[in-house]
C-alpha cells in the first residue's frame, strides 16, 4: 500500500466517525462542518508540508470534500423529504441550491447564511 493510500484511508475512517455523530444527532450542522474543516484542512497541510509523499493537499481535501458535501447534501434531503411526509407538505426544494450554499457557508466561513 502506498503511503497516500494510508492517509487517505486514515481520513476516510476520521470522517465516517463524524457523519455518524452527525447522523447520530450528537454534532448539529455547524460542529460537523468545523471537525470536516479541521480534518481536511489539517490532512492538506500534513501532505504540503511532506512533499515527498508526492501527493498535493489541495488533491486530497477536494476529493474529500466533495465526497463529504455529496453524503450531507444527501442526508439534508432525506431529512427534507421524511420531515415533509411527517407534515403532510411539499418537500423543500433544494434544487436552488441552497442546501449547497449553507454546507458551503458553514465550511468555509464557520457560519450559518446571512
């Protein structure tokens, strides 16, 4: 196994830990972003900082990030939808891409939209 395939591994099993708090109800929204944020942004820096592993930050917390993105977007609309149902209402069309807009606020801000 290649030393980036390690690292990587280990950040993949560090965020599945967070997703189930998150999915657990433990971390609200803002605490997941933050420990995502930490773990990405330290992992990048970790790989920057030992170059010789060969492999960019910016390469790792893309893809990590986006995969990250894609599962909470996924888990928002299910919430939607199931929270909808239970109300008898129209589920939240997240298709205007809000749901993005407010994991993208609290990743990169630390902070709810405005």
């Amino acid at each position: 196994m290649k030393c980036i395939d390690s690292i990587e591994g280990v950040v993949r099993c560090v965020l599945d830990g967070f997703k189930r708090r998150h999915a657990e109800g433990l971390d609200d929204d803002s605490q997941f972003a933050a420990n995502v944020r930490t773990i990405l942004e330290n992992s990048a820096r970790f790989l920057d900082e030992n170059q010789e592993i060969g492999v960019s930050g910016d390469l790792l917390r893309g893809i990590l990030l986006n995969e990250t993105r894609a599962w909470w977007l996924a888990r928002m609309e299910g919430l939607q939808k199931k929270d909808a149902g239970e109300e008898g209402r129209e589920p939240f069309q997240a298709d205007d891409g809000y749901n993005e807009f407010f994991f993208d606020s609290l990743y990169h801000r630390g902070t709810y939209p405005e």
